[in-house]
C-alpha cells in the first residue's frame, strides 16, 4: 500500500487522484460549515470501470442545516470546482449532526 491512498479497511484504498478530489470537496465545505463526519457510500468508482462513477460522499454537518436547499446548492457548487479540477466527480450529501444519530429525529 502506496503513502498517498487513504486507508479504508484492510481490502480498499483510495486511489490519491480519488482522494485529492474528496478532500478538496471537505476542506471548501469546511470553509463554510463545521463537519463532523464524512463518509464515503455506495459503490467505490475507483473499483468500477465506468467513466462516470461518482464518489458518495455524506457530509454530517455539525450545525443543524436551517436551509436544506441552500445548503445542498452550495455544496453542488463546491462540487462542480472541484469536477473541472480534478476531473472527479463528488456528490457530496449534507446530512444534520441531529439526524444522523438520532434517525427519528429526520422523520
């Protein structure tokens, strides 16, 4: 295992081009919200042959997200940049703190 992937468990890593492109996606969001956890979901692309897979990327955000819309059009945005420079493309969810450890909360 190379120094520049990103250990997942003992069968995946993160390619570094992957991993460039998700933590450019984290660091812009930070600028903007506290986040709590990023998890990466789904299929992993760099296991796929697709050419347009995408990284799954959940963004449990510290604060509750007053405005889901904006949010989510901020971070669509954030993705964009980082697509055009990275030629990665990361589909980043916001998820409230609130809602992904109390579930029920979401409902």
């Amino acid at each position: 295992m190379g120094d520049n992937c990103l250990l997942l468990d003992q069968r995946s890593t993160i390619p570094s081009r992957f991993e460039e492109a998700i933590h450019a996606v984290i660091e812009r969001t930070r600028e903007l919200n506290k986040i709590t956890l990023a998890v990466i979901y789904g299929q992993f692309p760099w296991e796929t042959d697709s050419d347009d897979a995408e990284v799954q990327l959940a963004l449990i955000l510290d604060d509750d997200v007053t405005d889901f819309v904006a949010t989510k059009l901020e971070l669509t945005k954030t993705a964009y940049d980082v697509l055009v420079e990275t030629g990665i493309e990361v589909a980043p969810f916001p998820v409230p703190v609130t809602h992904w450890y109390l579930p029920s909360k979401a409902a």
